[in-house]
C-alpha cells in the first residue's frame, strides 16, 4: 500500500497552479454556486498540503488559527466548503447561516423595455451570511483568498 500515491500533486505551490488557479479562472468567468463550490474546496483544501510540506507543524488548529490571522476570509469559506460536503457541521465554530443571492452564469442579458433593447451583463451577487449578522460577498471572498494564496505561495 501507498501512503502517498503521486498524482502530481507534490507540493502546495503545484496544487495552487493545477488546482486552484484554474478553478479561480473558471469562477471569474461565471460566477454560478458551481464554481464557487469549485474553487472554495481547492482554496480551503490548500492549507492542508501546505501544512503537510511544512511538516505538519504546528498542530493543526494551531496552524489553522495562524493562517485565519494572515487571512481572516478562508475562515469565512471553511464553513461553507465542509456544508457541502457534510451537509451539517457539528462543530461549535460554525457561523455561516446561508448562501444568498444571484448567479452570474456569463454572457449578456438583453432587456426589451419601451424605450428599446439594453444590452447588460448579469451581476454577481451571491453572499455569504454569518450569525453575527454580517455578509460578505462571495467574489470579494474568493479574490482575497485566492490572492492571498498566491502571494504566500509565491
């Protein structure tokens, strides 16, 4: 048995490029709860290879709570990644209530009103909502957790 079978994937500064990077690109170009869902599980997933190439120390919630200090928002998207995985979480940290809002699916929206044709394109609104009555959008979430990765990783 294999303990570490190679799916070239070695190191934490791989999986962001082969991972991370592209499911960003394809995020930015559609923001749908598909994409979002694509690119939050790598970014949330990231800390853990990066915790393993340094290791595995310190412990991990201690190295989970340094990384929350560095970058406050992969916290915010911690809950929502393990949601859609487990569908309920039971630890007592959790603070996310729900996913609001619309979808951008990409392309242009063609609105007929009386005066004409407009030609638009749909927003982005998708929100992530916490018990403390604070939300945070999502493409300002995913902006700043995929920057932060690539700065720390580069």
């Amino acid at each position: 048995m294999t303990q570490y079978p190679d799916i070239g994937l070695g190191s934490a500064a791989q999986y962001l490029h082969d991972a991370l990077v592209p499911a960003n690109a394809r995020f930015r170009q559609k923001q749908t709860r598909e994409t979002l869902l694509a690119v939050a599980s790598p970014a949330w997933a990231l800390h853990e290879r990066l915790w393993h190439d340094q290791g595995c120390n310190p412990d991990k919630e201690q190295f989970r709570a340094d990384l929350f200090k560095e970058c406050p928002e992969l916290e915010l998207l911690r809950d929502f990644v393990e949601t859609a995985k487990h569908t309920g979480l039971r630890r007592k940290s959790v603070r996310l209530v729900g996913l609001t809002g619309a979808e951008n699916p990409g392309g242009v929206l063609e609105i007929t009103d009386p005066l004409g044709i407009l030609i638009t394109s749909p927003e982005c609104t998708l929100t992530l909502n916490y018990s403390d009555g604070k939300s945070y959008e999502v493409t300002d979430v995913i902006k700043r957790v995929v920057d932060f990765w690539v700065k720390k990783l580069s």
